[in-house]
C-alpha cells in the first residue's frame, strides 16, 4: 500500500491497486478468491453474493436461477417464470419442470398427457408412461391406451430395445401382435408357446412301439427266421392293414394332444 513501510497482500474478498493506501473489501455480488487481489470479479451467471468482502460466490438454490452475472441475490422461478419451472440449482434459467409436467426442446413445460407419469425434471424424452400404455417414438408427445394392456409394460422409451415399451414376445403398434413362437393368453398378453402338455402320452406310446420291435426282433432271432417269412406271407393284406391303422391311431392321438395344449394356451375352457 502507498505511504506504508512496507507492503501488505490484501486477503481473500479484498483488493487494492498499486497506488492505493488500504484495501477494500469486494461489493456484492463479486469476490475475490485469492490474496493480493488487484481487483473484484463479478459472480457468473448461476451464483450470487448478496455480502461484501466475499471470497467466493453462492450457487442459486434450486427452484432459483441468476441469468446474469455480478447478481446479489437470486431470482425465483416461479414467480419470474411460470408456476411450472423450477431449476437444478447452479444455474442461469430454470431448466426444470415440477411435478405433473414435463420440458420440451424450447425450454417450456407442457403439461403431463393423461397415461404417463411426470415427475420434477421429466423431459419429453425420460418421460415415462404407465403400464398398459405405449408411445411410438422418443420424440412423441401423444400417449395411447393398449388394446391389450397386459403387452404394454410402460416405462420410458429405450431406443435400444427391439420392441420399446412391448412385453417379451409382443411387437407392432400398440405391442398388439406377438412375435413367431409366442400366442396371446387371456390376461397376459403374448406368452411363449409350448407342447410339452400331452406329451407324456408320446412317450408312452413311443415305449410301446419300442417293446412291439424288441418282441418281433427277439421271435426273429430264437424262433426261426423261416416261421415268421411264412406267417407274414399267409397273413401280410391283415398285417398291413393293421399297420396302416396303428399309424393312423398314433397320428391322431398327436394331433389331439397338441390341439389339447395349444386350447389351454389360449385360454380355451377345459374340453369335455
């Protein structure tokens, strides 16, 4: 300082220049973060001081926001904006929305659509929709009730998925149809289709069909070779028919039981 002995480094929240006798504390709304400060910095945008001799500035609390620089205090969002924004804090615009709304490109708050959910901070693209209901791009803004509720899951659009917003197995607008291998069941949508139901009567008749073989194979190979020539050749039209029926009687069974699973699937009643 001019006129002392000696010089001394003035502290942090205060400056002086080369020719002044003391120092001086910054105004509000500056600081000054370091000793031996020739002069005050005004606070950014987003912060404030709103006391002098400050050597650092205050972020804008949420729900406020400073949109210029060298502020005192900060202003409110709802009452210099709308009733609808709110902010992060730190920042120089309100660059949020509160509950029930969500935030458009442009900054402004649009009202939640009926079948979605919007909670503070939501924007077009994270919001999320509720279950039974679908969006058909990021980008939308209409929400739409599924025909078949069970298929929607809901939630936010995740451009990474195969079918955003369907249930495993369910695909097309509205999740409405089901992907190959998958049927739709009353009450739960599209669900994987199966035919294990029944099968045990396949195998059963597989393991008779087994002993039938090993019985002809074993008469083949300890009774004689010419027996069974001879008795195939006096009884072969009545062999032959009872083959063709036996095959028809299996065919038929596998059908049955197939269209058994497939009924109960679907949510058939139970058949007589």
């Amino acid at each position: 300082n001019a006129g002392a002995s000696e010089c001394t480094a003035c502290d942090e929240g205060k400056h002086s220049n080369a020719s002044a006798a003391s120092c001086e504390s910054c105004g509000a709304g500056s600081f000054a973060a370091s000793t031996a400060s020739t002069r005050c910095e005004e606070c950014p945008k987003g912060k404030y001081s709103k006391t002098t001799g400050a050597n650092e500035c205050e972020d804008a609390a949420e729900s406020y926001f400073c949109p210029e620089t060298g502020m005192v205090a900060p202003h409110k969002c709802t009452a210099e904006v709308g009733t609808e924004y709110s902010s992060s804090g730190g920042t120089s615009e309100c660059d949020e929305c509160i509950d029930g709304y969500y935030m458009i490109a442009s900054g402004t708050c649009k009202g939640c659509p009926l079948g979605a959910t919007c909670a503070r901070g939501t924007t077009l693209e994270t919001m999320s929709v509720d279950e039974g209901q679908y969006r058909f791009k990021i980008e939308s803004i209409e929400v739409y009730a599924c025909p078949v509720p069970e298929s929607c899951v809901g939630g936010q659009y995740n451009l990474n998925d195969t079918n955003p917003g369907c249930l495993e197995g369910a695909t097309g607008a509205l999740c409405f149809a089901c992907t190959p291998g998958y049927h739709r069941k009353e009450g739960m949508g599209c669900v994987e289709c199966s035919v294990t139901e029944g099968s045990w009567t396949f195998s059963i008749v597989v393991l008779v069909v087994m002993v039938v073989i090993g019985g002809v194979a074993y008469l083949f190979k300890n009774v004689g070779r010419t027996w069974i020539i001879q008795f195939y050749k006096k009884h072969e039209k009545r062999l032959r028919g009872i083959g063709e029926r036996l095959k028809e009687v299996f065919v038929t069974m596998q059908i049955l039981n197939l269209l058994h699973a497939n009924h109960k699937q679907v949510g058939g009643a139970e058949l007589p």
